[in-house]
C-alpha cells in the first residue's frame, strides 16, 4: 500500500492520499473551490510518498526538527 503526504509551505496544512494524482487532485479541488486554483502548479506544496515500514511524524517540514514535546 502507497501512502502520500502533500505538505503546503508556510501553512500547517498536510493531506494524506493513497496515489500521487488523488494527493493533487484533493490540493487542487480545495483550493479551486477557495478561488485559487493555481496552487498545485505552483512551488507551495511538497508531495512525498511515506514509507510504511518505518516509523515517521507526520506533520509540515519546518517542524520536523522540532522536539516532540515542544
């Protein structure tokens, strides 16, 4: 099973999806219905596929080198 997480820079904001097209399709269907679509071709997110048989944090970029009780 495929996971993939987008992360949206300068937000808190992350979506899970099971393929890399539903990741973009959810991105670019929210954003679309908040009246700017042109976030997915943009440089504002960052899609990974997370590899399930490890361990990981989910949460945006800029906090994973934060502590976890922070």
């Amino acid at each position: 099973m495929n996971l993939y997480e987008v992360t949206l820079r300068d937000t808190d904001s992350v979506y899970l999806a099971p393929t890399k097209y539903r990741a973009l399709e959810l991105v670019g269907d929210y954003f679309a219905a908040a009246g700017n679509p042109g976030v997915v071709h943009s440089d504002k997110l960052a899609v990974r596929q997370i590899d399930l048989s490890a361990e990981q944090i989910l949460r945006p970029e800029r906090c994973r080198g934060c502590a976890l009780n922070e």
